[in-house]
C-alpha cells in the first residue's frame, strides 16, 4: 500500500491530535515545557481564588481543540471533587458548571471551525464525527467533534444536545470518583499519557468505523488465503 493510500485511510484529526500530544509529551519529557501534572498546582490556584468561575475557566480551556490536549483540567476536576466532602448539592454545583463549560467550548470550537473552514473529504470521521455519546468521553474528543463541524460546515444544532448529555454524564462520574476516590488519587491524577491513550483509542476506532469495507474485505482475503 502506498504513502498517499494509506493517508487517504486515516481521518486527519484524531490523528493531528495523536501528533499533537504526543509531541507535547516528547517536549516536557526533555523538560523543554511544564508537564501537565506540573500545571496543576498553579491552576489549583486559579480554582482557589476564583472558586467555581475560575472551575469553569479551567474546564473551559481544555475543552477547545488542540489547546485543551495541554491543559489539564480534568486534573483539576478531579483534585477539586477528591479533596471534597461529597454530597448531593456539590455534585449538581459541579456537574452544572462542566456542561456549561463544555457547551460553551463547544460554541467556540464550533465557530474556530468554520473560520479556518477549508476543503475536506466528505468521507472523513463520517461515522465516527456523527457519534457525540462517544464525544463526551472526555473534553478533548468533544472539541474536536464540533471543531469537526465547522469545518465542514454542519449545522450546530447538536449543540443543544450538550448539557443535556454531560449533567448526567458528569454527575456519575463524580459519583464514581467519590466511591474509588483512593484509586483515583494513587493511579490516575496527572497522568500524562492517559489522554493520549484516548486520543490512540479514537483514532483507531476512526480508522475502523470509516474504512470498515477496505478492512472486511481485507479479512476475507486472509481468510480465503488461509484457509482455501
């Protein structure tokens, strides 16, 4: 297969957002940058001063395209819920400020779209950019969802569909975090490569889910070459 087949078969942005983190985790593994867990702490200041407006800032930011892969705040989301005492009111305070913070990431990214809007193969992400209950994983894949559709020019109507997703979404998450708060606190705080496990895991499905038919055929071929 060649060079220009195989671009062909890979969608761009889960793939400039798997360049694109991984570059910054090369830079701050030579310590040319702050690592994200390094960013925590100044950004657990803004939270302390500012309290929920400076969450939603923090929010905010990692919830646009490219910028947010640095950011880490979920980090932060998490710092704030872990150290907290759990109840029901705090968990609806927080769980409303990440859907508004997401729904309004979402608006920006949107509208960067369509500024920087140029030619695109109506083929690429067709399957995968339609799918926003597999956006809402996480701040990144959501920017680049709606990044996705003003780029291509698609309505932003699924905007709407937002908080109405992320509410509960965010609300049971912080309910699991309140359950395995130890685990969270020793395993998964300041990860830096777990969202570029994520971004691996959408480019994949990416790959599979728009090139299903190249892929089938290809199995079929090894299956008859094999066993025939």
């Amino acid at each position: 297969m060649s060079f220009k087949k195989i671009f062909e078969i890979i969608p761009i942005f889960p793939l400039s957002a798997f360049l694109f983190a991984s570059i910054v985790i090369l830079l701050w593994t030579i310590n040319l940058i702050p690592s994200p867990t390094e960013l925590v702490p100044e950004m657990m200041k803004l939270y302390e001063t500012f309290g929920n407006l400076g969450l939603f800032f923090i929010v905010l930011l990692e919830g646009l395209a490219y910028i947010g892969l640095y950011f880490p705040g979920v980090s932060i989301l998490f710092v704030s819920i872990l150290f907290s005492s759990y109840n029901i009111n705090y968990s609806l305070e927080i769980s409303l400020i990440v859907a508004l913070a997401l729904t309004a990431s979402s608006l920006l990214n949107y509208l960067a779209g369509k500024k920087f809007n140029f030619e695109l193969k109506k083929s690429t992400e067709k399957d995968i950019e339609r799918n926003l209950f597999f956006a809402i994983l996480h701040p990144n894949l959501l920017s680049f969802y709606f990044f996705h559709r003003g780029l291509t020019g698609k309505g932003f109507w699924k905007i709407i569909y937002v908080p109405l997703l992320i509410f509960p979404y965010a609300f049971g998450g912080i309910y699991i975090l309140a359950v395995f708060s130890d685990y969270f606190k020793e395993r998964i705080l300041g990860d830096p490569f777990f969202g570029l496990t994520l971004i691996a895991i959408w480019l994949i499905l990416s790959i599979l889910f728009n090139q299903k038919k190249y892929f089938t055929s290809g199995i079929k071929r090894i299956y008859k070459s094999v066993f025939s």
